[in-house]
C-alpha cells in the first residue's frame, strides 16, 4: 500500500490528511531527467501539445461526435438531464499588442510572433 500525504491546500478544501493508493491500480505520471534531456521525445511531445487553434478544434470535435455516438453516453447524458451541444461555443476575442521584453542596459525588443525571445537572452545581459 502506498500513502501519500495531502498538501495543506487539499487540507482546507477537506480532504483526508492520508490518502492510501493500490501499486497495482498507479500508474506514474511526469517525465524524468533523463526522458526531459532527450531532444527527440521532446519535440515529439511537443507535436502533441501544442496545437494550433484548427487543429485542436478538429480534434474537439472528433471527440464530442464520439460521445454522442455512443448509446451508453448518451442514455448516461438522458438520467442526468444533461445535452451536449455538437457544436463549440464561439464568441468574440480580441488581439492584443505584443509586449516589450526590457533587458539590461535598456535592450528593448519584441517578444515576437512565436513568443520565443531565448536567443535575445542568450546574446545579451541580464
């Protein structure tokens, strides 16, 4: 039997100050050093988590028309009372102006399209 001790925070929203766990029903979860050193499995995580918006709403989608497509969820979705919209909610965003990264010496510069400005840190003092 593993125990795990709550955090403070799961404390005071009322949880058992030890939480017991099966081996056999975990499972572990995260990445090691030596998997987060590997520059390959990175990258290909990274594929995976980050979408862009077309893509993420494709799979979105995909998912919703499984469920709704399974009698059991359906009837389970009937008993609670509960409908799933086939559709995503839309609404109105807005874009807002990239920000300036302020560096030593008063360096200035945009933090760019792809909000990735290591190689200006890189090149110049902190």
């Amino acid at each position: 039997m593993l125990v795990s001790r709550s955090k403070p925070r799961e404390l005071r929203a009322g949880m058992s100050e030890l939480i017991y766990l099966v081996p056999e029903l975990c499972r572990m979860t995260g990445l090691t050093d030596e998997m987060r050193a590997n520059f390959h499995l990175m990258r290909a995580l990274a594929e995976h988590t980050r979408v862009g918006p077309d893509i993420r709403i494709q799979k979105l989608n995909n998912f919703c028309n499984r469920l709704l497509g399974e009698q059991a969820v359906r009837q389970d979705l009937d008993e609670w009372n509960l409908q799933l919209s086939n559709r995503l909610v839309e609404f109105n965003g807005r874009i807002l102006p990239q920000e300036k990264i302020l560096q030593a010496q008063d360096i200035k510069y945009d933090a760019g399209a792809d909000t990735d400005w290591t190689r200006n840190l890189r090149s110049e003092f902190l």
